[in-house]
C-alpha cells in the first residue's frame, strides 16, 4: 500500500465554518487530541469564529489537549491550555493572530505574529506533544491553565451549553514536571461535571515558578480551586519539549502514558509515529485515480470518520467501573453516525464496530439503558430515541461476530416497554406513542420526527428479534412498526404533527420549521416534513405507493431536489439514492454527484453543516465509492464509483474487496453493466454477505444514462 496516502489529508478542510472539524493533530479513535483554541467566541471544536460572517483574522488564545471534532450544540472540553511567550511572567494572555499556520497528518504548527514564538503540535493516542520555539532575546515562558474550557459564548457562565471550570489544582513537584487537575461542566447533551487529569513534562529546567491566584502572581509551588494556572519560565532557552499526558482517571494514568508512549522519544520521533499510524489507517481503503482535490477530500473524510469516539481501553480509561469490555467515550452522538458511518466502518473494520456496540451493552448493564449519546461519563441529549437499536439490528443482518445479541435485544425492547424516567438522556417519550399509537404534541418536543424514528428502531427490533428466532417477539414489534402512517397525512403527503386528542395540528407548513432554531422545533429535529418523510426506511413501498407509484415518487424526488431541501443534515443524505427504488440509479448519480460538487470542497469551510462523528464525512466516501448503504440493513445502493480503482481492506483479515471502473470520473459517470467476480449483476444493491469476504466488482461505465439497474430494491416491510 503507498505510503503517499497521508499527503491527502488535510487538517484544515472543514475547521471553519459549520464543519467545525480539527485543525490539531489526533490519531483515529485517541483520547487526546491537541489543538488551538481561538478566542471566544469560538467554534464548538474551540477553532474559529462563532460568527461565519466575522471577517477578523483568528486570535489563538491557547492549545489544549482534548476537543471534539465536528460537532454542534454547546462547547465541550479545550481542557488543560497552554500557552508559550516571551517577556514578562503573566496570568492573563490575551491570545496572538496566526501566521504561517500548517497542517498535516499528525502535526501542526503556528507561529505567533506577536512575538515570534513557534508552536509544533504532534500526539500520541493520550499524550500531546509539543515543541516551542522562542526568538531567545527575551524571557521564555509557559502558562499551564487547568481551567481551561471550550466556551462558544465566550460568557463565564454555568450552563448546558457553557464551559465553566468549578474546580481543581496545580502542583510543580520538580524543576521538569506539573501535574493537576481540572473539574469542568457544561457543554452539549448534558451538564454534569467531569474532570481532567495532567503530568506536564519538559525538557528545559524551570528558572522561575509561580501561581496565579486571581489571576494576581504569586511565588510557590501548588494552587487549589477553580481557574487555576502557573506559569514557568525558562530563561533565555530557545527550544523547550513539553509532553503533556491526559487522563480521565488519575494523574498515575496520566503519568503511565507518557512513559509507555513517549518516553525518550523526539518531537520528530513522535511526529513520524503519529504519520505511520495514518499511513497504516488510510492503507484499509486505497483509491486509484480522480484528481488530487478529490482524494484530498476522500482521506480528510476518512480521517474524520474515525475521530470520535476516543477508545478508553479495558480497564484503563474507564473512571466509572472495570468490566473487562474495551470502553468508548464522546459517542457524540449515534443520532449521527448511523446514518451512514457504522456501516461503512462495518466494512471494512467490523472488529471496531463489534467493540464499540459491545461499549455500548456495557453501559447499558452499569446504568440500565443504552446510550444514543455518551459523552464524559453520562447519557446525552436523546435526539430521536435509541440509534443503537438500528445498528444492533445491521450487525446481525451482516453478520458482525463477537456481540451478545440476545442481551441486546432486551435492552433494545426496554425502549419500547419502560417508561424512562428522563427521556431527555436515555430511553423514549412512551406513553402517548404506547397508548394512543403515536407520540402526540403534547408529549414532547420534535414529537413528529421521534414518532417516525421510533417506528423505524421498533421494526429493527422485530428484525434482531427474527433473526435469533424470537418469532413472536418479532411480530409484536413489526406490528409497532406501522405507528409511523399513523401520522400520515395523505393530503400533504408528510407526516404530519396531531394531537392527544387524534385533531391535526392546522394550518401546517410542511416545507420549512416552525422554529428557526430547529432543534427546538415542536414537530421536527433539524428538518421539516418533507425532509423526515423520507425516513420510513423499513416501508420505502407504501412511500412509493402513496406518492401514486414509481413514477409519482419518481416526479416527486425531482419536485424535492429542485424546491424544498431546506439544509443539508444528517436526515436527507441518503435521499438522492431512493431513485434507486423506482429503478433509476442513474438519478441517483446525477443528484448525489450534483450535491457533493457543490457542497463538499477541499477549503476550510469545505463541510456544509456539522461533520458529525463521520456522517458528512461518510456521504463523501460512500458517494465517491459508490457504495451508499441504508442504515439498520445490509444492503448498499450502487452507483458508478468516483475513482477506477478501490481496494478495501475487510477488516482483520486478508480479504479483499476491490472496485475497478475503467474510466472513471465526471464524465463516465452511469453504469452500463456490472460484474461480482465474473457473474453479470443485474441489481442495482448489493448484499453485504455478497462482499464481506471479499471478491471484485467491476464496472463498465458510460457518459449517458442507461437502463441498468431498473429493479428497485426490496422494501423491509415486505420480509416481515
């Protein structure tokens, strides 16, 4: 596999704008991943301004040691900053404007415009490791804040979506060595305290130490509370090493990571460790051919996909308890990821997706409930009821091994059976969906898309159910299922908001929110009517039906493309593809290729909307594949694929599954035919037990619209 892969990464597409992606080096799955953080306010991942229309250059006020990347809502983490500069020792840094900023698999570098100063970030999976260059004609100094915190407000206030420090301390226990803590609050999903642990070690003796208590210096050694910062100073040196070790547990683990990562290790040494990680990653899926922007976009997208959620280990990283089950936190949120990025994962690393779904039992065992998102020890925010649901249903259905899936399904059914005691964290709003058949607006916020969502995860139910041979279970839940049409409005064709009372909500707009701030929406998260009623995906027949057929649904999609997408979120990705269910696949290629050239480029703003733990990320795979799949199932929709060669990695094997289309591109664009290892193929979708041992599908192309693929694909519905 070429080793050229990593120069196609690119940290700072999408670090501006809604992506709110890193621009700070991190490693798939780590716990730290190191960064700048700008002034506030700032972008959710700590980077950028809040406000897109800010012309201003971007002020660095520190680099801390843990983000999320992609994500939306409230600021979380930008914990334990640093910040190197020259001159006089101070509490209070007022930041620097960037220049000369770089970026690449595993390293980044600025430097300050104020005083010269050098900053080269590298990682470790828990260790952020840095080298500060300073001009050597001034004094040399560091300031450690352990109260450091994310606030996109940029207000010192408590709140679900402000980070506040309410705790911790500093203590300098050598000339070479800090440790401490921070306990911080606030952020999306939830706003329960978690703390941060830190040995800080350096290359270079400290000269000077001292404390800031009310941000006023003061000489000594250790400082107690909130906000609490120190700041070393060096000298005259010019080059000072600091490694700064992380943990969620204790400053023993902390400690233990620097010594079993980076120990002894050069700055360069780490970096070219960092950048054989990626090239070891990208090597799982290499593509041939496209232009450079292209591929630049495709490994960027793959190196998102796999940020988050940060790998704990067994036993390790866990603070709550020790079960022997590898553990994953900032799960940030499934809402997001099983649209799409849990089954392209499931591809070609299943091993990784059967730990993560196993993470997911483990949780559910130690606080009762599965989790859709979880995030510094806690569930968060439920946006549409329990995603994991779908994804217990596709591992099944594909076949992912290692996954108890019988104590899944129990947890899965208590979705449907308890009522939650906070519907906001975990479980549903049950009792209006349980009594009157639907969730009516009475119940509860976004009541129209929870209703369709929890329809959608009961059909996966009596799927999983079916497939372990819980025949009568699987009924129930099948019969569940069909709460969906109970808010179908034939007239609109939507669903449509109704209340406790079985009277619909009149007048109704079905094509834009009722809120502007749509997550607050009383009928619809993050999208309108016309968005959500594509999401009955175990009954895409009777959709298609009550459009008047094929060519009703097929005139209707067209209708939809070209007047009322509102954004492009999470919900609609896969809408271009369901011309493949009136046998048109090749209007599938034509939107889908329409929308990722004009929505996904390789500039800063380069993401449309919140990359999202690797959902933007995996449309711009999938499409650029030509592979599209279908959450909770185990089929994926072709389309011609992007690039004439790609070869995927299945999992911890040496299986091969290898995409060849000769001619590729922009122009050759519709399929003409298929082949799976030299059998004509006539589908257009593809079973993944078809692929998941390998084999190589080959694709004849052309740069007019065919007939190929006219069956449509079975609707769910009509196995059950």
């Amino acid at each position: 596999m070429s080793k050229n892969l990593i120069k196609y990464f690119d940290p700072f597409i999408g670090s501006l704008g809604p992506g709110d992606c890193l621009c700070g080096p991190y490693l798939p799955n780590s716990l730290a991943r190191p960064g700048p953080d700008t002034v506030p306010p700032h972008r959710t991942s700590g980077y950028g301004h809040h406000d897109l229309n800010d012309p201003s250059p971007l002020k660095i006020l520190r680099f801390s040691q843990n983000h999320v990347s992609g994500t939306g809502g409230g600021g979380r983490y930008g914990n334990i900053g640093l910040i190197p500069f020259t001159g006089k020792m101070t509490a209070v840094h007022g930041g620097f404007i960037a220049k000369e900023e770089k970026a690449s698999a595993g390293y980044y570098t600025v430097k300050s415009s104020e005083d010269d100063v050098v900053t080269e970030i590298t990682s470790s999976p828990r260790v952020g490791v840095y080298k500060f260059s300073f001009p050597g004609n001034q004094k040399s100094n560091l300031l450690i804040d352990a109260g450091s915190i994310i606030q996109i407000s940029g207000e010192r206030a408590a709140g679900n979506d402000i980070g506040i420090s309410v705790g911790g301390f500093i203590e300098h226990i050598s000339d070479t060595e800090v440790i401490g803590r921070g306990d911080l609050k606030g952020g999306w999903g939830h706003d329960f305290p978690y703390s941060v642990y830190f040995c800080a070690k350096y290359d270079v003796p400290a000269e000077i130490i001292e404390i800031a208590k009310d941000n006023c210096l003061i000489k000594n050694n250790r400082i107690d509370g909130a906000n609490s910062k120190i700041i070393i100073n060096f000298g005259n040196t010019k080059t000072v090493n600091v490694q700064v070790g992380i943990s969620y547990v204790s400053i023993a683990n902390a400690r233990a990571s620097l010594e079993k990562e980076t120990k002894g290790k050069s700055f360069e040494t780490i970096k070219s460790e960092a950048e054989n990680i990626w090239h070891e990653t990208f090597s799982k899926i290499e593509v041939t051919g496209g232009t450079e922007d292209q591929k630049t976009l495709f490994y960027t997208s793959f190196a998102r996909l796999i940020c988050m959620p940060s790998d704990l280990g067994i036993d390790d990283e866990n603070w709550l308890w020790k079960s022997g089950v590898r553990s994953y936190t900032d799960y940030y949120a499934l809402w997001d990821s099983v649209r799409n990025a849990n089954s392209l994962i499931s591809l070609f690393d299943p091993e990784l997706e059967a730990n993560m779904l196993n993470a997911l039992l483990d949780v559910a065992d130690h606080t009762g409930w599965i989790p859709d998102a979880w995030i510094a020890g806690h569930s968060a925010h439920i946006q549409g009821g329990s995603s994991a649901d779908i994804l217990f249903c596709e591992a099944k259905l594909k076949g992912i091994e290692g996954i108890n899936y019988e104590k899944a399904l129990k947890q899965m059914r208590k979705n449907n059976e308890v009522v939650s005691p906070d519907p906001f964290l975990y479980g549903r709003y049950l009792e209006g969906y349980r009594d009157l058949g639907y969730v009516p607006v009475e119940d509860c916020i976004n009541c129209v898309s929870k209703n369709i969502e929890y329809a959608y995860q009961d059909f996966c139910i009596g799927t999983l159910a079916n497939e372990i041979g819980q025949k009568d279970t699987a009924k129930e839940f099948f019969k569940s299922s069909e709460k969906a049409w109970n808010l179908w409005r034939d007239d609109l064709k939507v669903f449509a908001p109704k209340k406790s009372d079985g009277t619909w909500i009149d007048p109704f707009d079905p094509n834009k929110p009722t809120r502007i701030d749509y997550w607050f929406d009383p009928y619809f998260y993050e999208g309108t009517a016309q968005e959500w009623a594509f999401s009955v995906l175990h009954d895409i027949d009777k959709l298609v039906e009550f459009h008047g057929g094929k060519e009703g649904f097929d005139k209707h999609l067209d209708t939809f493309f070209e007047k009322y997408v509102y954004s492009w979120k999470e919900i609609i990705l896969h809408t271009p593809y369901l011309y493949h269910y009136v046998g048109k696949p090749h209007k599938s290629v034509d939107e889908s290729r329409k929308i990722l050239a004009k929505k996904y480029h390789t500039g800063r703003d380069g993401i449309p909307d919140n990359e999202d733990m690797g959902c933007q990320s995996a449309y711009v795979m999938c499409t650029s594949m030509g592979l599209y799949p279908i959450m909770g199932q185990d089929i994926y929709l072709l389309t011609a694929p992007l690039f004439e060669e790609i070869k995927i990695k299945l999992g911890n094997t040496n299986n091969y599954l290898t995409l060849k289309a000769e001619g590729a591109g922009d122009i050759n664009k519709y399929i003409e035919s298929v082949t799976l290892n030299g059998n004509n193929f006539s589908q257009n979708w593809i079973s993944h037990h078809d692929i998941k041992n390998g084999g190589e599908l080959i694709f004849k192309l052309t740069d007019s619209p065919t007939n190929w693929g006219s069956e449509s694909p079975p609707s769910p519905s009509s196995k059950s």
